[in-house]
C-alpha cells in the first residue's frame, strides 16, 4: 500500500470547522471539538483560517523529546502517542512547531492524530477540500512543504511586533 499523507490548503478553509466535528466523533464518540485532533485556527488580522493538526513529521520532535519513549509511528504512518506509556509530562507538546499535539482538557492527556487508521474523517467531511489526504509523491510533498512553510511564516507575521 502506498503511503498516505494529509495536505493542507489553508487558502481553501472556510473555518466551518466540520473537521473538529467529525475528528471528535471519530474518536471520541461524540461531537467534542476539543476533543478533536485537528483544530482550527483563526487569524482575523490576515482573513485565513488554517486546520492545524500533526503533520507527521519524517522525524518527529515530539517522538525525540519523550523522555519515556511513548511515541511511535503506526502502520499508516502516523505519529501516535501510547496512553498507557505516557507519563503527561508535555515534552512533546512544547516539542512541536506546528502546533499538532492536543491536550485534552478533561483527562490530561495528550491527543494526536492517528489518521484514523488510514481513513481520516476530516478530510472526508471537508467540502472545501482544504485537507486533502493523498498518495505520497513529489507533487504532494511540495504542496505540504509550501504549506508548512506558509503557516511558519504567517505565525511569526502574526505573532511578533513589526521590525523597526
């Protein structure tokens, strides 16, 4: 089986925010968007909102920054957090630059996306088709490059005071 990966388009996002809906109900048996594994950020300022979830990494920060070695990466590819191995320090939460690791609010726990097991439900409800799941090629990998490379750079436009 080929692999598989998520690839955003920030551009196409309507901040409907149907993917933390159907992540949510996916996983968690209920509509709990935070819950969800995929969150949607809004950016006011610059008109864009942007699906922010594990963009499972070739080499994970998170994975290196667990000091009890409870993540891995599954049969589909994706970075995965063992619950019962995990020790809620948040290492990998402050470890990843894109924002992919989740909370949850109620347990304690980390939350992360595990593409649904190859079957992602927020790329099936997005009518919008801001997350696409696709075969990995190079076309692909340059879309999610170019993607990442856009969110890095609208975060720090965003997040930071102009130069002087």
């Amino acid at each position: 089986m080929a692999q598989k990966i998520l690839v955003i388009d920030f551009e196409r996002c309507s901040g409907c925010r149907a993917c933390e809906a159907a992540c949510s109900q996916v996983r968690e048996g209920a509509v709990k968007p935070l819950m969800a594994r995929v969150y949607v950020m809004k950016w006011e300022e610059v008109g864009l909102y942007a699906p922010m979830l594990c963009q499972q990494c070739y080499t994970p920060l998170c994975r290196e920054a667990c000091p009890v070695k409870a993540i891995s990466i599954n049969s589909v590819g994706a970075v995965v957090v063992d619950e019962e191995a995990c020790i809620g320090c948040k290492a990998c939460f402050n470890a990843c630059p894109f924002g992919g690791i989740h909370l949850d609010p109620e347990r304690k726990r980390i939350l992360t996306c595990n593409l649904c097991e190859g079957d992602p439900a927020c790329a099936k409800v997005c009518y919008r088709q801001a997350i696409q799941y696709e075969t990995v090629t190079d076309s692909t990998l340059r879309k999610k490059r170019e993607a990442v490379k856009r969110i890095a750079e609208l975060t720090i436009r965003v997040a930071l005071p102009p130069q002087t």
